[in-house]
C-alpha cells in the first residue's frame, strides 16, 4: 500500500483542505506483507471523521491501513471541520465539497480511481456517519453501499442529543432553526423518504451502534424506518460506547461486508 498525505484547494469553500490517501500499490517484501496493486478501475471508500476529528484521525486512532492491505481499495480521508456534511448557514458549502467538489478532484488526481457506482462507497463514524448516510440517500446514483459507524442518523427527531454536545448557536449556524432540520435536505429520514418517492435504487447500508452509545435509540429508528421502506440494508449492535474501540473494531466488520472482491 502507499500513504499520501495531500493538500488541496478546495474552490467550493475557498481554503486550503487536507487529504490522506491509502492507494493500492503492488509489493514483494521478503520482511512483512506483500500486497497487489492495481491501476485501472480501483474500488474507492470515502471514510469520513466526526466531530473533533480531521484527515489524519481514522489513520491514527485505528489500524485502517493495514486492515484494507489485501483488499485492493483506495481510502480517501478528507478534513472536513466541524461542517457536518452540510452547507451551512453561515456560508461554508461542506456538503457540495464532499458530494460534488471531492470526488472529481480525487479522479483528477488518482485517475486509477473507479467511476463505477458499485465499487464507490461512503463510510464514516458519528457526524461522519451521518455524512455517509446522506450521501448515499441523496446521491444513490454515485454510491453502491454505504455505512454508518454510530452515526447521528435521526438527528430531526432527536434534537436532544445534538444540545447535548453543543448549544444550539452553534447548530442553528449549520442548520439554521433546529425545528427546521425535520422535512429538509439535511434530514436523513426525509431523504429516505424522498429517495423511494422517485423510485431511486439505494446503495447497501450498514448500520452499527454501541450499545451503551447515546445514538443508539437514533440508529434503531434508522434501521426501523429502512425495514418499513424494504430498503436493503445491515443493523448491528455490540458492547461498547461513543468510542474509538468500538469503531477500530467495527471498521473491520465494515470491510468485510462490503461488496469487494476478495
């Protein structure tokens, strides 16, 4: 495998944006793990960080590199602030950045890159799991599976447990009115509805929720709601909190249920 650390400018939010990249590369070691390489029609997983997170969060806090060694996947891992996967009230477009902007910068830079919908995939964790999530609601057409690691998936209904994290300036700065969220484009429920309303395929869904985790009422909804719509999809519980041992862990359970040639 190669390791890139990249710096992009982003002409959406006019900033500079950081990238790790991990890129299939063909290697014979005679000491540690000889891998194959691939430079044409490379699966792609966007593994998205949540709050407090960055770029290089999900390469330090779990084994992520050596857990996709074998599997022939590139892992673009983008910063993406504190937008929450939206464009914001306070003009910072993050959702046109990773929906749009991202993707068609990472084909230019890593032309190696699938274009295929059924080898693209989104992952992430908490706000990074509501980001993969809707992206797979709202942009089904570029997304063969999806999965949410203790995401915040039924944010619109349980307000509550945003307020507990931050006061409501700072949501209502991403959101706008907190009552508004509930029926709009930044809600996950609504963009579930939507999706079978015009009768778009959806990617595969992974859902998975410690079960000492306060979304996890949230992400049971979710799985509800998935159920009720005949949408196809993967719920799992485990012991285990909001925390990065749950998610070094359940990163690889992900990893296995994608749709990989293996």
């Amino acid at each position: 495998m190669a390791f890139l650390q990249a710096n992009i400018y982003s002409n959406v939010l006019e900033m500079e944006v950081s990238l790790n990249v991990i890129l299939p590369q063909k290697t014979e070691k005679k000491i540690g793990t000889t891998t194959k390489g691939n430079l044409t029609d490379v699966p792609v997983m966007y593994l998205l960080h949540g709050m407090g997170g960055n770029h290089s969060v999900w390469e330090r806090r779990t084994s992520i590199e050596r857990y996709v060694t074998n599997l022939g996947l590139a892992v673009i891992m983008p910063s993406t602030d504190l937008g929450w996967y939206t464009d914001t009230r306070y003009g910072m477009n993050y959702w046109t950045f990773i929906s749009e902007e991202l993707p068609t910068i990472c084909h230019e830079l890593f032309p190696q890159l699938t274009t295929k919908r059924e080898k693209t995939f989104a992952v992430g964790l908490s706000m990074g799991g509501y980001g993969a999530l809707k992206l797979g609601l709202a942009k089904p057409e570029k997304f063969g599976a999806v999965a949410s690691l203790s995401g915040s998936v039924n944010l619109a209904e349980r307000v509550d447990d945003l307020l507990a994290i931050r006061g409501k300036n700072f949501w209502e700065g991403i959101f706008g009115p907190l009552e508004h969220i509930q029926g709009s484009n930044n809600d996950p429920m609504y963009l579930l509805e939507q999706l079978v309303a015009e009768g778009k395929k959806a990617p595969a869904i992974f859902l998975c929720c410690g079960e000492e985790d306060f979304l996890l009422q949230g992400n049971k909804t979710m799985a509800k709601a998935l159920s009720a719509q005949k949408i196809d999809h993967t719920f799992e519980t485990g012991p285990g909190s909001h925390s990065w041992d749950f998610w070094d862990m359940w990163i690889q359970r992900v990893l296995e249920w994608l749709p990989l040639e293996k």
